[in-house]
C-alpha cells in the first residue's frame, strides 16, 4: 500500500548522461513548470505539474517555484571526526594530520562525543544540500556506529567505514592488524546493506598502515567484494616520499595499495595528484577512482588535479570536499574552486557537467546510478531545492541572467548553504522551515 503522495512543484533538471558541452541538451531533461510525485522514500513520475496534479489528485502539493528541483548533491570524500578542526591555519599535510587532527579524532573514543558529533555533521552535510556522503570515521569503533546509527534515523545512504591505522599516529588512534579487522568485519555486519547504509573498508592511508594490516585490509576486500574501499593516495610530495621509505619494495604509491588487493572499481582514491604514468596505467585498467578535493589541495598546497588528463584515459573521477582540510561542506563551493583549479591548467569546468558531476557523476562513481544522483522515476527520493536568488549580489546577477546555463554557473559560483532552499531524504524534509 502506498503511503501519502507529495507533489513537488518547480523547475526540474534531472540528468540522463554526462554533458559533452555547453549546447548538449541532450544529456539532461529540464521542465519550466514541473514536479516530482514522492512517496515511501521513492520517486514515483517526474513530468510537468499540469500532468502530475490530475495523475495524484490527492497528493499534498508543496510548491518550490521559481526554484530548481535537483538531485542531491553526492559528496565522495570527507572526515567525519574533523568537524571541529575544519579552518585550522597554517599547515601542509603531514603536519596538519598531526597538529589538528590527530588530536582531534582522540575524542571520538568516546561514544557520547560521537553521537553528539554525528548530530552537527548531518545537519551540515542537509543544510548544504548533501543526501550521501562517503566518510571517514575515527580508528574508534564507536564512531563508526555514531555515524551509521544518525545515518539510519535520517533515513540517508551512506557509505563510511572506521579508519584502519597501527603506525605513525598517537597511541590513542592505533588499533592492530587483528583488532582493525575484526572491528571493520563486526560494522560490516551490523550496517552494510541494512537500510541506506553501505560500508567502506578504510586503511588511512599507506603511512598509518604497516604491510601486516594492509594485508588484513585485503582479506577484507576480498571476503566482501561488495563494500567499497577508500584511501588517500598521492596528495602531498612529503607524504609520497615517507610512503616510498615505508614500502620500498612497491614500484610506486599505488602498487602498496595494488600489491595488498585493494585497487578494484569500487575504490575510491582521495587527491590521486601527482600520479606517475605506471599508476595511471593501473587505474585505467582497474576502474578505481580518483576523487577530486579542490578546497582541500588549495587549503593545503597540494597541487592541482589533473581531470582532463585522467578522464582522457578513461578514468572516472569523483569530486568531493574533503572536510576538514576542505574548507567548505558546499559541493557548490566545490564546483566553484574546482573550476578555478582546472582553469589554473587550461581545462574547463561547463556549469552542465559541473551540476552532473556532484550528482548523478558522483553516482556513477559509485556505482549507484541507479538509486540516487537523478529525478527518474524509482530512484530514491533525495532531492535539493535550490534558490539562485539566496543572495543580494546572486539575485542582482540572475536579473542579466538569460539561460539554464548562466543560471547553474551563478549557482556554482555565488552559492553556498544559503542557496539551498530545502533538502529532501528518502522524500523527508531535513532543513527545518524558515
């Protein structure tokens, strides 16, 4: 039986494929007066509102003209324990892992401080426009659970997973290569594929894993194919070299992932930066994919991502914040910095394919394409509503603005939380009414 019908009305843009340029209107459908027919956490029909209002007579009309109608944005990497250190001054990466945010994620061995962290963390990712994200949590089983447990009451798909790490890193974040995997096999239990809940096996990064754990990592792998595996790879020039001291056996950065059995399609490798041409090789035979962190690489000085150069080989990149060396929870904000980092190496960054990417791209990526990421009917019913007029300057600009275009570029580069008129999970509403 279904439930209650709800009809959102406004301006819908939902993507089919990825844009190949500013005049590809074939890639996209977008409907002036539109709505969306939502019910059980599921989208019913997308058409026009005329349609759709005699199609559910009875359905609760909620109208969100003159405002777009998007899939919710899809974020592919960030750090749950960094909440409180995100706008620390003055560090590269190492020293930033070790100054702010090791000390930090010490906290989240207690279960409270989890909770009430998960708490502020979804409200953030919602207020901003975020239906699923893919997080790191602390070494510490109980931030795991935190974040799945606060995942699970919002009725949200996320995918996480609790950091492996037994090196390099204060006494209070280390497990073992035995505790890691026996905590990582007991949250895959309890959470993967319960719900919206999806896991990540996560060793940190080749730095706070010793060849023993590593090998651990890929039992994991290999005795559950179906959960994905994330990691950082080649974001800073220091923590390459220390990784080619630590593994001096492996060819490169990637193959220490690659030689364990971690590098498959459902890999998601944070940064891939300053990559050599083997690990190019390796990724465009795999399907891994890189994940670009524009605010964070800033931020930080890690260099800048090469998207065309990857995509060229046929890579699939992800895009995504990387709270909290990242600077900002907007996948907005993310668009707009990421557009300057690709134009800082002759690339472009078309409004169209910018939009797709932090939404039905990220899906793809994550191979969920068919869940979330568009409107189509049966997917899930996460769903953003954005205003391009949030702002004094954005309203004064959107009244020169004469196409989708110019409108979705004004969005990715002037918008921010307060551009995001509402957030929907599983057809829920997440921000409370103004």
């Amino acid at each position: 039986m279904t439930s209650k019908q709800t009809l959102l009305r406004g301006r819908v843009l939902s993507f089919t494929a990825e844009p190949q340029g500013p005049e590809d209107t074939s890639a996209y459908e977008f409907i002036e007066d539109g709505a969306l027919l939502v019910a059980d956490g599921k989208i019913l029909a997308k058409g026009s509102y005329g349609g759709l209002a005699e199609l559910a007579a009875g359905a609760e009309v909620i109208d969100h003209r003159p405002n777009i109608l998007m899939a919710g944005f899809i974020d592919t990497h960030l750090h749950f324990p960094q909440v409180q250190v995100i706008a620390s001054w003055g560090s590269q990466l190492l020293e930033w892992l070790n100054n702010y945010t090791f000390p930090e994620e010490t906290r989240f061995a207690d279960a409270g401080h989890s909770t009430k962290m998960a708490g502020h963390f979804f409200d953030l990712l919602t207020s901003h426009g975020t239906t699923t994200a893919v997080a790191y949590c602390s070494v510490h089983k109980t931030s795991a659970e935190a974040y799945f447990d606060e995942a699970a009451r919002r009725n949200m798909r996320m995918i996480g997973g609790k950091v492996l790490m037994d090196r390099n890193a204060p006494a209070g974040l280390l497990d073992t290569p035995v505790s890691g995997y026996d905590d990582t096999k007991a949250l895959i239990e309890k959470y993967h594929g319960k719900g919206r809940g999806m896991y990540a096996v996560t060793p940190r990064f080749a730095i706070t894993s010793t060849p023993e754990q590593m090998e651990m990592a890929g039992a994991l792998v290999l005795e559950h194919p179906d959960c994905y595996v994330q990691t950082h790879l080649s974001e800073n020039h220091d923590e390459i070299a220390f990784t080619a001291e630590l593994y001096p056996q492996a060819r490169d950065y990637l193959d220490v992932y690659q030689s364990y059995g971690l590098l498959t399609e459902k890999m998601l490798l944070g940064h891939s930066i300053h990559l050599k041409p083997r690990e190019i090789d390796a990724l465009a035979e795999t399907q891994a994919k890189p994940v670009f962190c524009p605010t964070s690489n800033l931020f930080l000085g890690s260099g800048l991502f090469d998207d065309a150069g990857l995509r060229g080989r046929g890579i699939t990149n992800a895009i995504a914040t990387d709270i909290g060396a990242g600077t900002s929870y907007s996948m907005l904000q993310t668009l707009n910095e990421g557009y300057k980092v690709l134009q800082l190496q002759n690339q472009k960054l078309h409004p169209l394919r910018a939009f797709h990417w932090i939404t039905r791209g990220n899906a793809v990526a994550l191979g969920l394409e068919d869940k979330i990421g568009t409107l189509e009917a049966g997917t899930e019913a996460d769903i953003v509503v954005l205003d391009s007029r949030a702002t004094p300057a954005m309203d004064l600009r959107m009244q020169r603005a004469e196409t989708l275009s110019e409108e979705l570029f004004i969005l990715q580069t002037l918008g921010d939380d307060r551009s995001i008129a509402q957030t929907y999970a599983a057809g829920q509403p997440m921000k409370p009414a103004a």
